[in-house]
C-alpha cells in the first residue's frame, strides 16, 4: 500500500515540476513577445510550486 502511494507522489512531484518549467519558459516567452508577463503562466509557476513542497511535506511525512 505504501509503495503505491509512493509511486503516486513521485508522479505527482514529477508532473508539478514540469508545470513549473512549462509556466517559467511560458512567462519568458511572453515577457520577450509581449513586453509584460502573463497571469496564467505566473499561475502555473505559483501553483505548480505549492503543488511540489506540498507532495514533498507528503512523501517525507510517509518515510517517518
């Protein structure tokens, strides 16, 4: 049970990584093209950065 649930936040920290990396060059793309940073890919970097320390707090709390 718990190395299945470990698998599942692995994933999870894998995907909010890349929702962060997505939002970081998303919102270089647009301070370049548009002169101003969005607020969809300030969103993913901030959420996608909550998402991380979160399933990190979850996977440490698991090894306890």
């Amino acid at each position: 049970m718990t190395s299945e649930l470990t698998q599942k936040l692995k994933l999870q920290k894998i995907f909010s990584i890349a929702i962060i990396i997505m939002g970081i060059s998303l919102l270089s793309y647009m301070v370049v093209v548009e002169d101003e940073p969005g607020a969809i890919p300030l969103l993913m970097v901030v959420m996608g950065t909550g998402w991380y320390f979160i399933t990190r707090s979850r996977i440490k709390s698991l090894h306890r």
